[in-house]
C-alpha cells in the first residue's frame, strides 16, 4: 500500500502520469487508472489527509482465490488421464474430453500439473528454417578422433571442423589441432575455396576464436574474424547462447562425419595428413547420400 500512496501523493504534487512512469514505480496505464479512482475517492484534496492502509486496501487489495481443499480437480480421473497419456494423447485434447465426457470443471494447468506428476514432458516446439541457395552457411566445431602426429608418434586429441550449406547441406570438413583463432580462419578460407564461393551470412557457435563475449542482444565478434567477414562480404550471425536448435544443419553434419567417417577410416591412429586426404575422399563419395535439403530444424 506505500506505493499507492506514493503515487497518490506525487498526483497531488501535480505530477503527470508520464513523469510517474519514469520512476519506474508504474506504468502509464496504471497509473491513470489511480488516478481516476482517487479522484472519486476525494483524495487528490491537497487539505485532506492521504488515505491509510486500510482505506488502500479495500480499494487496491485483491481477494486472494484459491482451492480450499488443496487437492488437484483432476484426482479423480488420475486413472483414465494416465491411461490416454500413455496412448500419446496431448493435454488440450485430455481437458477437453474429461469436459465433455464428465462434466469437468478444472483448468489446463490442472490436467498440466497432474500430468507432469504422472511423468509427462512436453515435446519443444520447433520449426522448420529455410534458406535461399547461397544466402548461409553454418559452422562448428566437434570432438575429432584421436592422431597419430607424424613427427613424433605422439596420440593427440583432434577437433573436426564443419561448414555446412544451410540450403543444399553440402558440407566441408576439416580435422584440426586446435581450435585457436589462426586455425578458426584458415578453415574457414579453405571451406570458401571448396565450396567455390562465399556465403551471404554465417551462422556460428559462440566459440572464443570466434566470439569474445556471448550475448543475447549484442554479441563482441573477435576482432580477426570481423576484419575477414568484412575483407569476404559475408556476415557472422552468433546463436543465442546455449541454443544450438537455430544451427541444427551443422550439428547434424559434425555427428554425421563423427559417426560415419572416423569409426571407420580412423581405427589405425592415422597420421593428419593421411586422415584429412581420406576424408577429402569418403566426403566425395558420400555426398550422394546427403539428406535432401530444406528438412532440418
């Protein structure tokens, strides 16, 4: 109720409700509201006392609603409900028929709430991202096998990098050493001399070689990699962070070279070179079976 007072007071200075807003206390709209309803009242008198607590309450208090009995309205149909979600019937349609069929009262978050008890998860809500041929690519890094380094014998950990077309999904790859910047942008002007062309817009992970600071609203791009999208013409467009759903081509493509290509050529610890010469080979040989393109998530 201070508030409310607050607010009536600073109406009675002779405040205008956008110079309320401002203080961030309440919006425009509410405020007018407060300040028709203390104008009924007589409270923007400048001789009358401000209105006490009580007075605000019996105004501004809302009744609280709640159900008595602390008891789900659902609990005597738990049966038959467990029964049509292990048949895969979604929610809206379990309300709807426990409301024709039994006269039910209760609200969806109801039927939510007692479904997730009984081991419901709802499925998220995806959509299909289209692309114009040339107007992106999507890039990633993946945990590669394990390299035999040619020099001294030594097992080293390996990444694979992918740079997948959002439109036809021709992909290039590359395993690499490291995921330092040098290398980031070495693979990604071998990728462009690959594929014979530049991309229109690159959609990446938030990999610090390429992005110094994730952020939703305002990503901070690393300062080489901005100098050679401006140097190629393309744009480098971040996913929100820990959201790899917006570049899932590229994911599938890294498990597609994981699962298809390392268990089989790299079983012997091949040697870099060797490695990446066998891929250039199984890639040309498996791109005929690539998923047609337009179908990914």
């Amino acid at each position: 109720m201070y508030d409310y007072r607050q607010i009536i007071h600073r109406i009675r200075m002779g405040q205008t409700d956008r110079e309320i807003a401002r203080t961030k206390i309440i919006g425009r709209a509410k405020c007018s509201q407060i300040r028709a309803i203390a104008l009924d009242k007589g409270w923007l008198t400048i001789d009358s006392p401000l209105p006490d607590d009580t007075a605000l309450a019996d105004v501004f208090a809302k009744p609280s609603v709640c159900n008595p009995t602390h008891e789900s309205k659902c609990k005597n149909y738990e049966e038959q409900i467990r029964t049509w979600i292990g048949n895969g019937v979604c929610l809206t349609t379990i309300r709807r028929a426990l409301t024709d069929r039994y006269g039910f009262t209760g609200s969806y978050s109801s039927v939510r709430r007692l479904a997730q008890k009984l081991g419901y998860h709802e499925k998220p809500v995806t959509c299909v991202l289209e692309f114009e041929p040339g107007q992106a690519a999507q890039v990633d890094f993946g945990k590669g096998p394990d390299i035999q380094d040619v020099f001294t014998g030594a097992v080293t950990k390996t990444w694979i990098f992918v740079m997948t077309l959002c439109f036809s999904r021709h992909a290039y790859a590359e395993i690499v050493y490291n995921q330092k910047t040098a290398t980031w942008l070495a693979c990604h002007r071998r990728a462009f001399e690959f594929f014979g062309g530049v991309p229109l817009k690159l959609i990446i992970d938030n990999a610090k070689c390429a992005i110094t600071r994730a952020c939703y609203h305002d990503p901070e791009v690393q300062r080489s990699y901005g100098e050679m999208a401006e140097g190629y013409g393309f744009v480098i467009s971040p996913c929100p962070p820990r959201d790899p759903q917006k570049k899932g081509r590229v994911e599938s493509g890294v498990k597609y070279v994981k699962n298809s290509f390392v268990p089989c050529a790299l079983s012997a610890l091949l040697p870099m070179p060797m490695a990446n010469c066998n891929h250039g080979l199984w890639r040309r040989r498996a791109t005929a079976y690539m998923a047609p393109p337009g179908r990914n998530h």
